[in-house]
C-alpha cells in the first residue's frame, strides 16, 4: 500500500470522518471544506486543501498525524473506564468494612438478660431515670499533663519479637496515617500520607495516559497538545460528580463529603494545569512547530479570531477563573463572591467548551446534567424546606445559635418505600438527620441568593437502630441547632440582625454528610472523640447516639462522680443507670466562654449516662493541653484490655494532626486503632 492509498484507507475509516473534519476546521478558515471535498476536489478554489498537490512525504506525514489523532482517541477514552474500575474496587471494600461494623454493632446490641432498659429521648431535655440531681462533671480544671499517662501502658516484655513482615506492616500503616506538617512559607496544610500516596497515584496514571504511545518528535507535537485538552474533557463529569452534594461516589466509597471535596480540589488543579498545557502548546504549535504547507492563519489576528479558538480561549479563561477564586484565602476572604462566580464562570465555560470542539459535547452534556439535577432538582426543590428559626447570642458575643423545632411528617416503612418510591425523593432535613450532617443556610431577609454551609449541633431526631432486630417507633418531633460563629459576610450581618430580632424565617437545603464516623464509633470497644472549639458540634450528636444504644448495654450503677471546683474535688454517689461501655470526650476551648456552647444540664446528662469527660483549662489561660499524652493513655488503656478503639476529632488543624500521628503511633506499636477526621472545608 503507497501512500496515496493509505490516506485514502484512513479517510475511509468512520474514526477519522469524525476526526478529520476538525482538524481541517483548525488549518482552514470558513467556510470548511467537507470530507469528500477534501478527498475529491484537486485545488483550494475547489472547496479542497489540495490534497493531491502534497509530496509523498506530506502525505506520509499527514497520515501518521491523523493516525496518532485517532490512537489518542482510543487511549484517553479508555481513562473512564480505569476511574470506574478504582471506584468499584473502593466500593467493595467500603461495603465489607460496612458489613463488619454492622456486623459487631449487632452483636454488641443484642439483650442481655436481667438488663434494666430506660426510655431513650431524642430531645436534647430528657432525663434519665435515677438522675435525682444536676451533675457537674465536666473537668474543666484538670492539668493534663500531670495526668499518670504511662500509667497503663500494656507491658511489652513477654511480646514476642515481631516478625520481618509484621514489622513492615505496622510501619507502612503507621505512615499511610500520619500526616505531616505544612508546607513551609506557604503554610499549606496536607493531609495524611495516605490520601497524598493514592492522589500521587491517580496524577501518575493521569501522566502514564498523556505520554503513553505518544510520538516523541517535535513535528508531532499537536498530538502533546491534543492530549492535554483530552485529558481535561475526560476529566470533566468525575469533576462535577465530586462536587455534587447528591452523589453515589459518597454512598459507594463511603468518603464524606468533605473528603471527597479534597479530590475534586485536586481535579480541578489538574484539569487547569492540563487546559493551560494545552492551550500554550497548541500556540506554540501554531506560531512555531507547524510545517508552513500546513499553515493557513498567516497571521496572529487570523488565529485568534477563529471561531474554534475564541470560544476555546473563553473556557480556558472561566476555568482559570474557576481556579484561582477556589483557593482557600479566597474563599475565606470573599465568600460570597466565591459563591456568585462559581455558578457564573462554570455556565460561561460549558458553552465555550461546547462551541470549542465537537467531541467535548458529550462530556459537557453529562456535566451539565450533575450540575442541573444537584443543584437544581434536589438542592433547590427535593432537599429545601423553610422554618422559622430562633436566634440566641451567647455570652461572648460573636457565638450565637440558630434553632428551630418542627413535627416531622411521617414516612412509610422501608418494606413500603418500592410502593411508595416518591418518599425517597422526600427526604429532606424536615424528615430528619444524622449525626455529622450539615446544612446549607439561606436568609432570605439578608441574602437570598446565599447559602452557607453549617454542622448541625444538636443530637438527630431518632438514630435508625440497625443493629438491632426489633422495629423502632419513628420520630415524631425534631429539635435543630446551629452553633454560629460570626466571621465577614452573611454570618456577620445575621449577628447583627439578632441583636435586634429573635426570630428569623430560614430556608434550609440538606442534610448531607456521611455515616462513616458514627458507624466506626459503634463498631468499636472503646470510642474516644476530641473536639477543639466549635468541633463541639460535630462530636456531641455522636456521642448522644453512642450513649443512646441503651439495647443490652446498661447497667444499675452506683457509683461516684468527680466534680471539679476551682480545683477542689468532691465525691458524690448517686445512682443511675450508665452504659456498661465507657465513651471518652476530650473538649479543648480557647476561653472560658466558649463553654455555653453546650448547655451544662446536656453535659450533665451524658455524663450520667456513662461519659468520661475532660475539659482542660481554656487555652488562652493554660496554654495548650498535652492532648497527644491524654488521647494515647486512653488507647493505651483500652488495647491493655483488648479493646478496639476508635477515634474522631474535630478541631483545628494543629489539633487534627496532633490526634492523626497519636493514632499513627499506636498502629506502629501494633494497637488496634482507627481515626476519622472530621474537617470541614468549603
């Protein structure tokens, strides 16, 4: 076959009767030569490009160019089908941890006889049988670091010596959950060695498909180019999928929201970087690389006028965009502004994508729907209801809360819900939560087109009990607060409204979150939670639903309570029923204050229930606990009596990664702990 007739085999191929015509419409001005005219007509004046004016050699170079055109096709294309293939395997691997935790939390709640069982509330002012008086446990005045840490260290001197393989083990676990400090100068905060290893991984297949066959010769060098635009197309409905409140990827991998929010940060810094390759190699292609035969923009105005490059310049722009008002002093900064652009630049940059180049309208359209069905049909419609809310200041006066109390509508039965498949599509915050979830706020008195994003503080209206083998009751009342530090912007302006107003109309959209957290504390021996400041709020409902699995795990206890008084102790025995299991909270607060955050008769009651609460000195008079020293004796302890244990901590990110490599340490020395993070980023 000569090259005159391999041109005419790969014009007759329907790849490149797809392919083709755009690569012309980029070397032609309007109006663009067809296919057969490209094959038939023998001059330029004819409609052609004077195909059959080209040299043996120009053939033969145009044919290996449309040949690696089509090989990349086949290659990126193949990159969705990797991502659902990594998804599927996260899947079940989140699917059998799922069925362990189920697994043992049945197990631990199932009766045991001649078990007392009291009555369980999901209102935040229940009591409990037996509490006769207010409890005053909280130890606020405990020095932590004087604290016997060491004390119950299990001994390692009949430990037999580990082997090569277990030593190995213990020490890349350890590693892949620690997390190291910020970067330098820049103070960038990373995440566990983990998350940065399996980011690592997926930039390292996004280079294996940009370079993988790729034709390593500067005449060649449009297929460089073409490849970064393809990778920043394929990339662009996981984009909108990770950035969608309602998505499967939660539910299937079982990565909350925020976690998954740190990936599509990623993604979307990748597909910027990838458009800006592009974009600088295809001029450089144009202005420098390109053979002159090939040339039909004589001039820089010809080239940038084209229609293909305008609207491609247009995406690239709003993308660029999209990018640098992302960035975290941004968003703290402008917030709202953050929010208006978003949605602006992300319509301008879908049309330009669409009206760039033709193969990219299916990844636009699927795009475009996540976007239109997340933000539209559920966060819109589906997920939004209106309450009038109460507004509370507390005493430092920059805290306040938002609260609202409704009767939820009752729901059909799970065994129903196939005859009544609307009531999944119901599920809003008015038919309740769980703990962990968050809202998103709009005032419409302030801010219409606002919505910012709040935990819920208060405990969920009836925790599903499915670990166990009876059916519940459903809730019938919901009680929802929102613990509001007031910052620049709608947080601001709401704190000066309830300095004059206690009672405001508010749109909620949600819940969203994910079970994660609760289901690895109820699946553990011994869970431990830590809170710093405001991460109060994600720590309390947890706790609440622990101590409220009361199936099988109460007992009649007399026994005594520390209360701490400006240093001095005193014993008190009352009886009351606690949880046989013992749940751990260690609350650090910058100032004295802080603690009407939580209101004393709820701490009174969990700890009547069977909390062990530590509340150190208020930083800004002690210092800063040894939190490290607390949260590794309280391990240490439970592995001693062959406990798993579990932790969760809310807080700052000094204190996140403080309470991370405590538990890093434990899996080096072979302790059975897990660790979730609950940090929240917008």
């Amino acid at each position: 076959m000569d090259i005159t007739e391999r041109c005419a085999w790969l014009a007759s191929t329907d790849g490149l009767r797809r392919t083709l015509p755009s690569f012309v419409s980029i070397l032609c001005p309007p109006p663009q030569p067809t296919l057969d005219g490209i094959l038939s007509t023998t001059s330029e004046e004819e409609g052609g490009i004077g195909l059959p004016d080209w040299t043996d050699d120009q053939l033969e170079y145009i044919g290996r160019l449309i040949q690696a055109i089509l090989d990349a096709r086949v290659i990126v294309y193949s990159y969705n089908a990797v991502i659902f293939l990594i998804i599927a395997v996260l899947a079940v691997l989140h699917w059998r941890e799922v069925h362990t935790d189920k697994r043992r939390w049945a197990a631990r709640s199932e009766p045991k006889s001649g078990r007392r069982h009291a009555s369980s509330s999901s209102s935040l002012s229940s009591t409990f049988e037996g509490t006769d008086l207010p409890l005053n446990s909280a130890k606020d005045s405990v020095d932590v670091e004087r604290l016997p840490l060491l004390a119950d260290q299990p001994s390692s001197l009949n430990e037999p010596p580990l082997k090569r393989t277990q030593w190995i083990q213990r020490a890349v676990t350890s590693w892949l959950a620690r997390q190291p400090p910020p970067i330098p100068i820049v103070n960038k905060t990373l995440p566990s060695n983990g998350t940065s290893l399996f980011i690592g991984a997926w930039l390292a297949l996004i280079v294996f498909f940009h370079f993988f066959l790729l034709p390593m010769s500067w005449d060649m060098f449009y297929i460089f180019a073409d490849r970064a635009g393809l990778l920043f197309i394929v990339n662009l409905p996981l984009l909108y999928l990770l950035s969608a409140k309602n998505q499967p990827l939660r539910r299937l991998t079982g990565y909350s929201y925020e976690a998954l929010n740190i990936f599509h940060r990623r993604v979307g810094e990748m597909m910027c970087f990838e458009a800006l390759v592009h974009v600088v190699s295809m001029v450089a292609y144009a202005f420098f690389l390109e053979e002159e035969w090939l040339k039909v923009s004589k001039t820089p105005r010809e080239y940038f006028t084209h229609p293909i490059i305008l609207f491609g310049i247009g995406a690239f722009v709003s993308y660029e965009l999209l990018y640098f008002t992302s960035l975290g002093g941004f968003r703290q900064r402008w917030y709202e502004l953050f929010l208006a652009s978003h949605v602006f630049l992300q319509v301008a940059a879908l049309v330009g994508l669409w009206f760039h180049y033709f193969i990219c309208r299916p990844y636009v359209g699927v795009a475009l729907a996540i976007f239109v069905v997340d933000r539209i049909v559920w966060r819109c419609c589906l997920k939004r209801a209106t309450v009038t809310a109460d507004l509370t200041i507390l005493e430092d006066g920059e805290t306040f809360l938002l609260s609202a109390d409704w009767d939820i509508p009752s729901l059909p039965e799970r065994s129903n819900w196939k005859r009544h498949p609307s009531a999944l599509l119901r599920r809003s915050i008015i038919h309740g939560w769980q703990p962990t979830d968050h809202v998103f706020v709009t005032i419409p008195a302030l801010h219409q087109l606002q919505a910012h994003p709040f935990t819920i503080s208060s405990a969920a209206p009836g925790i599903p009990s499915r670990g166990r083998q009876e059916p519940q009751a459903q809730p019938t009342h919901a009680w929802l607060t929102l613990l509001i530090r007031a910052h620049k912007g709608m947080t601001a302006d709401l704190l000066q409204y309830a300095r004059t107003n206690s009672r405001v109309e508010t749109q909620l959209d949600g819940p969203y979150g994910s079970p994660h957290a609760l289901a690895m504390l109820r699946a553990s021996d011994c869970p431990i939670l830590v809170a710093g400041g405001s991460g109060i709020a994600v720590t309390f409902p947890l706790i609440w639903a622990l101590l409220n699995d009361l199936q099988g795990d109460e007992q009649d206890d007399d026994s005594s309570v520390e209360e701490f008084d400006e240093g001095k102790i005193t014993t008190t025995r009352r009886r009351k029923f606690r949880s046989k299991r013992r749940v751990h909270l260690l609350w650090v607060t910058h100032a004295r204050s802080h603690r009407d955050w939580l209101p004393q008769p709820q701490l009174d009651e969990l700890v009547a229930r069977g909390l062990d609460l530590v509340i150190p000195a208020p930083t800004e008079e002690a210092g800063r606990p040894d939190v490290s020293g607390l949260v590794g004796s309280w391990i240490a302890s439970a592995a001693a009596e062959g406990q798993d244990v579990a932790v969760v901590v809310s807080g700052p990110d000094g204190l996140n990664r403080t309470v991370r490599n405590e538990c890093a340490d434990a899996l080096g020395a072979g302790l059975p702990v897990r660790v979730a993070v609950e940090k929240f980023g917008w």
